[in-house]
C-alpha cells in the first residue's frame, strides 16, 4: 500500500469521525442545514474560507499565477477586500435578522425582510441557486478528477467518481455541522500546504531572486501588474476583473449561511480578524506557488496542473501524500457546503414554504439528505462528461450567486426604502445580465469578469424598483 493511500484512508477516518459526532445535530432542519446556529469562531471563519476558496485556489488560483505573474496579485487584492466587507457590512446583520426571523436559509433571510406572502423570492431564489449550485459541483467534481489523475496516476472520471462518493456520505450523514467543523480540519490543511509548498518551490528554484531571474528570461511582463500582455485596455480590464473576484463575497448564499450559524452576533467579530488573514495567506501563498512553479516547470500544457506536479516531483512521499489530502480538501469544503445548501433550498423553501408541507421537521431533513445525495450525482455526470477551465468556470457560477444575491442583500441590510419589488428586480437583474453577459457579450469588452456588470445592473435596479414602488405606497 503506497504512502499517498495510507494517508488518504488516515484523512477519510477522520471525516468519518466528524461526520459521526456530528450525527446527532441531523434529525431537525435546524440541526441538518445550520449547525443549530451554535458555531464558534474559528470554525465559522475557517468554514467561510474554505467555502469561498474550494479547487479554484490550489489549482485555479496557483494556475493563474503560473500564467500571469505578479499580476495575479490583483486577486489576492480584490478577495481580500471582497471578504474583509463582507464581515463588515452583512455579517452582523444577516445575522441579526435570521435569528429575528427564526431564518434556516437566505432566502428565509429576504422573505421575512420584505413580507415576502406570495414567495416571489423564494421561487426565484430556488431557481438561481439550483443552476448555479449545479455549474458550480460539477466544477469542483471536475477538480476532484484532475487532483487525483496529478497525484496518484488514477484516471480521471475515477478519481470524479472516488472523491464524490467521499463528499456525499460524510454530507449525508453529519450535515451542516459535519461540514462546517470539517472545514476547520480543512482549511488549516490548506494554509499549511500554501505556506509549505511555494516555500520548498522557490528554495527548489534556488531562492527567490533565482525565480524573478528566470521569470524575466521568459516574460518579463510576468514580474509587471499589468502582466504579459503589458499596458494596454485589454490589461486594465483584466487587472478589474481580477480585482472584482472578491465582489461576490458580498452575496453568495453558501457564505451568508456561514455568519447566521454562528453562535452570537458578539462571535463574529474574532472570526473575522481569523478570516481575513488567513485568506491573504491562501491566495498570496497560491499566487507564489504558482511563480515559483513556471521557474521549475516552464511549458506545462496544463498550468492548473502546478501544484500536483510540485507535489510529486519536490516533496518527500508522505508530504506529497498530504498534499493531495489538502487539495482534496480544497475541493470537498465547497462541495459539501454547495450540497447543503441547494438541499435546504428545496426543502426549507420549496417543500415546506412555497407548497406547504405537512411532512414534520424531521422527516423534511430525511428529505434533505437524499437530495444531497441527488444533486451530487448529477454534478458528477456533469464532471463526467466535460473537463472546462476549473478557474473560469467557478468564477461564472460564484458571479452568478453573487450578482443575484449581492445587492439586494446590501440593500435589505442598509437600505430602509429597499421593496419587495425592488428586491426582485435587483436579483432577476443581476442574474440575467451575468449569463447574458458570458453567453453574449463578454468577449465584446475584452473579457470583462461578469460580476462586474451583474453587481451594477443587480444594484441599480434594487435601488432604482424600489424608489419608484415605496413612493408608489
């Protein structure tokens, strides 16, 4: 038995053990899809971390680092910013108004913000959080596959199969809190393994002066913000597109569950002093390694591969075994919370609000199980059958949630004059004008990231429905 397994089974005995302690929170809704709201600190800041970041960052983010330099530090910038308002501008108050309200779900959240009878909200919210949810699982199963094809030599649609299996059963049977405690586990893999990594790979390269020298010789646009392409519109495009991938902290359904699980309003303070320095660590951490990894391995046909191919070519057998444990963890602390949370809007918000079950508590989070287990095997046959640019394809689900959800939540929160009206439109707006914008125009206007028009249209017609309609009442 090789190293690398050994230590995978060490990793999947204690999820095993977090999802069986976390076992007995499962038989209410309240318990199976939000922990009881009963989360400490530092697991609600590593759990939004970890949720946020998924496979996009140990191969997205260190792909993108490989491909564009220093100016892939844009990112860094602009989720740093993205997180650090969040926690600032919505955690307290979403907070605040689930616990009002008795909330399980963010669209529970708007329903009871804007006296939502007719559950426009919650039908829209269903749908937006279904397609994206969708694109976004069948991404990361996509990550899982080409984690363990660059590890282990195990084939792709294999390795999509092994790693889904792994993420529903410990979903299904520990839940919310399972999910959330094991993103603690996860995300402290992840920040050591960034930390570890782009330090061994620069020492590789021999030091770090010997990276940037080596990075001259075959760009030097690589060490410049404005990256390879130098000064041009098609770059100051770009540097904001990468700035605005922090937007959608701002918004995102899977992250706002995490500030109304925590344990008080008063918890979410420290969290967020933990949240966002860890966060700087991970994408500055990915960023190097990625760097670093063009200076050793120049060529590579796919640059997402970085980070397996350090792995396995510099480090000792058990640390590279480790290190596919963090990947995989990247990758298992997104999916499992994406589960959760399409499951609880089905059931939370259609099932039992929009038709009026009378299916008691506890049989409603059976219900929510299977669908966990449903909704992950169609993101599997989605990874099956198409293997799309991990870094692109996450931004345009997380866009999507964001530009639906950002403004209008921002709106709920500080806007006393925001309308139910005014709420639909921002997030019909907001949604549309992102797929709108990929399908159709994004190549227009150089690329632009599609979070960009999606949060200014989202915001515009929140803000500008409801001036119309309050005055109207």
């Amino acid at each position: 038995m090789s190293v690398i397994t050994v230590i995978f089974i060490f990793y999947l005995a204690v999820l095993a053990g977090l999802a069986i302690w976390s076992r007995a929170e499962t038989h209410s809704m309240s318990g199976y899809f939000i922990a009881g709201k009963k989360l400490p600190p530092w697991v609600v800041a590593f759990s939004t971390n970890a949720t946020g970041e998924s496979g996009w960052l140990l191969l997205g983010l260190t792909g993108m680092g490989y491909i564009a330099g220093a100016q892939a530090f844009w990112v860094v910038a602009g989720e740093v910013i993205g997180i650090a308002l969040a926690w600032l501008l919505l955690s307290r108050r979403i907070k605040r108004l689930s616990d009002e309200s008795d909330s399980i779900t963010v669209p529970d959240v708007l329903a009871a913000r804007f006296n939502d009878r007719t559950h426009v909200l919650r039908k829209i919210s269903l749908l937006i959080i279904l397609v994206m949810v969708g694109a976004y699982v069948a991404a990361q199963m996509v990550a899982t596959g080409k984690a363990f094809d660059g590890f282990t030599g195990l084939d792709y649609s294999t390795g999509v199969l092994v790693g889904a299996a792994v993420i529903i059963l410990y979903t299904l049977v520990g839940g919310y809190k399972a999910v959330a405690w094991t993103d603690l586990v996860q995300g402290v893999l992840m920040l050591l393994g960034l930390i570890i990594v782009p330090w061994i790979a620069i020492e590789a390269a021999g030091g770090w002066s010997s990276v940037t020298d080596n990075l001259v010789g075959q760009d030097p646009g690589l060490l410049t913000p404005w990256g390879p392409e130098g000064k041009s519109t098609a770059a100051m495009v770009g540097i904001l597109s990468f700035l605005a991938v922090g937007l959608p902290f701002m918004g995102v359904p899977q992250l706002m569950v995490r500030f109304m699980s925590a344990r008080s309003e008063k918890s979410l303070v420290p969290a967020m002093v933990i949240s966002v320095v860890v966060i700087l660590l991970f994408d500055v951490g990915a960023v190097l390694t990625g760097m670093a990894g063009r200076a050793l391995f120049p060529g590579l046909e796919d640059p997402e591969s970085i980070l397996p191919v350090i792995s396995t070519t510099l480090l000792h057998p058990v640390l590279g075994g480790i290190m596919m444990v963090v990947v995989l963890a990247a990758i298992m602390s997104t999916v499992d919370s994406l589960l959760i949370l399409a499951s609880s809007a089905v059931v939370r918000d259609y099932w039992q609000q929009i038709r009026g079950s009378n299916l008691g508590d506890r049989a409603l989070a059976q219900r929510g199980k299977w669908l966990t287990v449903v909704i992950g095997l169609i993101g599997v046959a989605f990874a099956l059958h198409q293997t799309p640019l991990i870094f692109w394809f996450v931004l345009f689900a997380w866009s999507g949630l964001g530009a639906a959800f950002g403004p209008v939540l921002l709106c709920a929160v500080w806007y006393k004059g925001t309308t139910l009206a005014g709420a639909v439109a921002g997030m019909l707006g907001g949604f549309l004008t992102t797929v709108a914008w990929v399908l159709w125009l994004k190549p227009y206007f150089y690329n632009l990231l599609e979070v960009i028009p999606g949060f200014i249209v989202g915001l515009a017609l929140t803000l500008i429905v409801s001036k119309v309609t309050y005055e109207k009442t």
